[in-house]
C-alpha cells in the first residue's frame, strides 16, 4: 500500500478470484467457467463487430436489452446490461443499501458480497447457515434490511425454491431483495417471474456460466422499472459504456442460439450427477447442488490436502480456508472426460494415502 491510498480504503480487503497458475497444462476446474466454447454465431457476431471498434458502443444496449427482455417475457425497460454481474450487484449495493438500510446475507455465500459493502461503508449482518449449509428462509422475512440471496448458493449449490424466495419479498416490502441468479439455468428455478408482482425484486444474471463468455464479462438485471432506472443512475454516472460493442453482440447471438447453450447446460447437468454418484462411491459428502459445480468432502482426507494433491497432479479445485467448510472443495462440472480424470485422480491419492 502506498503512502497515497485513500485511509477511507485502508482497511478494504479485496476479494480473491479463483487462481490463474501458468506453471504447467491444468484441468480448470476452480472457477466454474463453462467448458464448451461460445456458438460459432458469437464467434461471427465478434469478429464482424471488431472492424467498428472505432465508434462508441450504445450506451442504451438497446438491441442487447430488447433481446433480453423477450427471452423473459419482460419489458426492455426492466432490463440493465452491465460489465458482468458483479457490475449490476455493485451497483445495486450503492444504490439499495446504506446506514439506514443495512445488508444481510449469508455468512457462506459469494465472496464478494462483503467486499461490496466493505467497499461503499454499508453495515450488514452475515446469517448462519443451517447445520446442513442449506438458507433457512425464515432468517430473511420481515427483517427490514436489505436482503442478498445467491440462489443457487455458491459454494454449496443449494437452492431455495421460488416459494421461498417470494416469501421473503413479499414480507419486506420496503427493502430491496436481491437474487443472484448466476447458476440458475443448471437447475433451480427464476425469481425473474415475480419481478412483474413485486417492486423491490432485483433479479440478476451472468452470460459468464450457462453462456460460455466468463471472457467476455457481460450480466443483466431485471426488476421494477424504478429500480432499473436507479442503477442506470449509477451506470450513467461511471461508465456509460460500460459493455463494449462486440461483448454486446456476443450476448445478442447467444441468445439467439438458445437452445444450444441449454443443451450444454443440460450435459453439465447429466456430468454433475455422474460425478456426485462417483464421489459418494468414494466416500465423500456431496450437497446437492444445483450448478455447475458440486461441493464435496471427504472423511478419509482434508479438503486442503486433496486440493494441493490434486494441483501437483495437473488438476485444479477451489479450496476456502473458512472453518465451517475447510474439508470441502468446490469443484466446476466440466467434460465428462475431464471428470474421468478427476474422479481418476482422486483414487489414486485415496490410494497412495492408504498405503
């Protein structure tokens, strides 16, 4: 830290993306990216927008938003395009929460929820999860603060159904519920259906999971007109440019292949349950996720043994040094192939553990 970083930013602690290591060939299984490449539309869509490099991109995304809105049945106006989802959770932070109106969420959940607040002073309170990692709905009704839910829950792959989630919206109407839908298309069900019933709804979305372009860095949120108005405020107020003209495109033609992207959502789906069958075959715990990742442990070795094992073997999971879930490891559904690896890794350091 420099003698001219801002006191106001002393204490921040930044959050930590999944490791990147370039020192050999790795099976990338720590930052759940999908493992199928973009359609060749996106792959056409970018390469023909990058001869208009030279022009500003549409700071309405007009096309990207239209799109957007008739794959959910929603207007364009209830619909903002951001740089990722983190953009649009950023936003919303700064824009439904502050000392009056405080932040909960769970103590178990994306990491960068804290980070946010962290970052623009906003107070908050980490809930427990239950015994069993699962959200107990009951800790987010009626509690007069801001309430974020991943939903699909990240790193557990727990989901609460759409029941649930509209009983902690209708009970704190004068708060913004936020649901982060980044995993929602490997299984759970959309709260962006009730957006049309309740004002204080923000659902948001990622291309970077079910739609092949974590590179791309492109999100959504969808919700009440007033609330997308605000974080347009904010949008307006940093970077009115903030997608850039081939990211746009990129999102327009997937959408408009929507069929392949949930095909391959659908195999991650078949994978996901082939390698929880093989873990427990194994002896792990698996929760039952519903992502593209699973989240396992094992009696027989500690979460951050098997995770270092398993790097020296060419093969990388995600660790978190958090008590409650050191001796587990989440782990990105990728090929089939690539889980046959995984699951043949971890045999043999099973093995040579038993010796």
């Amino acid at each position: 830290m420099s003698e001219f970083f801002s006191a106001r930013y002393a204490g921040l602690i930044p959050y930590t993306p999944g490791e990147q290591p370039k020192d050999m060939k790795y099976i990338k299984l720590n930052t759940n990216e999908s493992p199928f490449p973009p359609s060749p539309a996106v792959e056409r869509a970018v390469a023909a927008e990058s001869g208009r490099l030279q022009l500003y991109s549409d700071p309405e995304n007009r096309t990207l938003r239209e799109r957007l809105a008739r794959r959910f049945s929603v207007s364009p106006e209830e619909v903002v395009v951001t740089n990722g989802s983190d953009e649009v959770l950023n936003f919303a932070f700064m824009a439904f929460a502050d000392e009056s109106r405080p932040l909960r969420f769970p103590d178990i959940t994306y990491g960068f929820y804290p980070v946010f607040a962290n970052l623009h002073g906003i107070p908050y309170t980490e809930v427990p999860l239950r015994e069993d990692f699962s959200i107990a709905p009951e800790d987010y009704t009626g509690v007069r603060e801001t309430v974020v839910i991943a939903n699909p829950n990240a790193p557990t792959g727990l989901s609460l159904s759409l029941v649930e989630i509209e009983r902690i919206v209708a009970s704190n109407p004068e708060n913004v519920v936020i649901v982060d839908e980044a995993y929602v298309d490997f299984g759970a069900e959309s709260a962006i259906p009730l957006t049309k019933k309740y004002k204080n709804l923000l659902v948001t979305g990622t291309f970077s999971k079910s739609r092949s372009m974590a590179g791309a860095r492109l999100g959504f949120g969808i919700g009440n007109k007033a609330l997308i108005a605000d974080l347009n405020t904010l949008r307006y107020s940093t970077n009115p440019y903030n997608v850039n003209r081939m990211t746009e495109m990129a999102g327009v033609a997937a959408l408009e292949e929507d069929e392949y992207y949930m095909s391959n959502c659908r195999t991650i789906v078949e994978n996901r349950e082939w390698t929880t069958k093989r873990l427990q075959e194994l002896g792990f715990s698996v929760l039952s996720s519903r992502a593209n990742f699973v989240f396992a442990a094992c009696p027989r070795i500690g979460g951050k043994e098997l995770y270092l094992s398993l790097k020296e073997r060419g093969v990388l999971v995600r660790h978190f040094d958090k008590d409650r879930i050191r001796e587990y490891n989440r782990i990105t559904v990728g090929t089939r192939e690539q889980m046959e690896v995984l699951i043949r890794n971890i045999e043999e350091i099973l093995k040579e553990r038993s010796l």
